[in-house]
C-alpha cells in the first residue's frame, strides 16, 4: 500500500514541477510518470528494509 500511495504522490509532484517549469501537457505525463517509478521504487525499497528489521 505504501508504494501505492508513494507512486500517486509522486505522480502529482511530476505534474507540478512540470507546470511549474512552463510544459506542456507531453511533459506532464513524463514528468509524472518519471517521479510515479522513482518514489515508487524508494517506497518499495523503505517497505522491504523496514519489513526485514521489525521481522526480527
């Protein structure tokens, strides 16, 4: 769930940046969808690193 919500929120802070630099509507969607996979990733590493510590 976590990367999930990470991903979205990366999305939107894309969508923002890209707006705020002056892009056009192409660039939005790769801006979003180029922060969706980095937070997504980072979310998912966080998950992985803080499930392998409280498991033990």
């Amino acid at each position: 769930m976590l990367t999930v919500l990470a991903a979205v929120l990366g999305a939107l802070r894309g969508i923002a940046r890209a707006r705020k630099l002056g892009g056009n509507r192409l660039d939005m969607i790769q801006y979003a969808c180029g922060h969706a996979i980095a937070f997504g990733l980072l979310a998912a590493l966080a998950g992985t690193v803080l499930a392998r510590f409280l498991s033990s």
